[in-house]
C-alpha cells in the first residue's frame, strides 16, 4: 500500500482482449486465495502513453474503478537543464552553483541523509513514509537501485536526495529536501541540476518527481514548484476492484 506505485509492465504487441484474458486469470486466483479487494496503483502515464492507455481500457471493460494523481516527470535530453527551467528558478541555480558543491555519496551517508531529509520535513511539518530500518531494508534488497545525492558545503549539506532507479532509463526522486534556511536559495534546484546532468551521462531519459497530491488534492504550490524546476505534468491511475 506504501508504495508509490506497482502495477503491469507489458509487451508492446500484447492485445486488449489478451490482456483482459490475463488480468480475469489474476481475479480468478486471487478470490481462490480469498483476496477480496484488487488495488493497482500504475506508474505515470508519460512512462509508456500507449501501455497506460491500453490497461486503462482493458481495466475500465473489466469494471474497475479509478482515481487520478497528478504528477510530474522531468524529460532528460541534449537540452541543458538550465533552459527547462523558469528564470527565477534559473537564477537560484546560479547562486547555488556558486555556494554549494554537487555530489552522489554511497549508501554509508543513508543515515545521514536521512536524518538531514526528516529535519527538513520536519521543519515544514511533514513526515516520512519510511523509517529508518525500513529504508536500510530497501537497499540492502535493491542496493544498485537506490542512489545518494547531496549538495552543501565541506561543513553542512543544504540539500539532500534518495532516488530510486526505477528501470534503465528512468530515476524516481524518492525524498528530496533542502533546509528552511536556504528558501531564497533553494539548492534543491541545484541538486535536481546535479542529477540530471547524472542521468544524461546514463542516458537515462526521465526523472520522475512524484505526485502533488495531498489528502487527494492537488497542491498547487507544490505543482508549481515542479513545473517551475523543468517538470511535465502528467497523470498516474490507481484502479480498485471488489471481487
């Protein structure tokens, strides 16, 4: 239920009526086993358009219902980062390329970052999703999927991102936080930089912010910011179902 999505990754020649045929055999185990409830949160649509809307047909004809986030994913390509994004976020990026150093750290600095990452939250009177243990689990179960990130001085870290690689060629920033104190800033901005320059050296062509939804709201502040610092806006389905 905690994660932010998971659903069905398919071949690109796969028909709707094989697809449906699949997902009746799925139903079929599932209220064998005694599962009463099916939950499917998918990924972005901008990830695949056309396998977004082919399972949304399928899904809809097989009489589940659905909801809506809104999200937004940054397209990396030869265009540099810093023409994607909006003068006056452009203009913080120049002052944080000036103050800050960029640097990917490896998974010893989890607890550091992750300390950092809750403060900032904190300060904003938000919260994690995961604990501690909980996030040391994930990489010790994916340990080349989760990268580090951060971004201060040789004394402090004024920005600091845990990012999931998702597939080959696309990054999921999991927990990104800069501190209060560095608003005017916002080396955020230049963290984000920082990786996209990372993921075009990997050609990796997507980086995936997350939702702006909050209690199932659109924040508007929050989309703001994301499409301020390069994001598209796209949309991510969760289909439920009662068996």
């Amino acid at each position: 239920m905690r994660a932010p999505f998971g659903g069905f990754e398919f071949y690109r020649k796969l028909s709707k009526e094989q697809l449906e045929d699949f997902v009746i055999q799925i139903q079929q185990k599932l209220i064998q086993l005694g599962v009463n409830e099916i939950l499917i949160r998918n990924h972005p649509n901008l990830y695949n358009e056309c396998e977004a809307q082919l399972l949304n047909d399928s899904l809809l004809n097989l009489e589940f219902k659905f909801s809506e986030d809104v999200c937004s994913i940054i397209l990396v390509d030869e265009k540099p980062y810093h023409r994607k994004i909006k003068i006056s976020e452009r203009q913080k990026l120049v002052k944080a390329e000036k103050l800050f150093e960029f640097e990917r750290v490896n998974r010893k600095q989890l607890p550091t970052l992750y300390s950092f990452i809750a403060s900032c939250r904190e300060e904003r009177n938000q919260s994690l999703s995961m604990t501690l243990p909980e996030l040391r689990k994930l990489v010790t179960v994916f340990p080349d999927r989760i990268l580090f990130f951060k971004v201060g001085t040789n004394s402090e870290i004024s920005a600091a991102a845990i990012v999931i690689r998702v597939s080959k060629t696309i990054l999921y920033t999991f927990y990104y936080a800069h501190t209060k104190t560095h608003n005017r800033i916002s080396p955020v901005v230049f963290l984000i930089s920082g990786i996209y320059d990372y993921a075009l050296k990997l050609k990796i062509s997507m980086i995936d912010l997350g939702t702006s939804m909050i209690n199932g709201h659109v924040n508007k502040s929050l989309l703001h910011f994301k499409t301020s610092i390069g994001g598209v806006v796209t949309k991510k389905q969760t289909f439920t179902k009662m068996l």
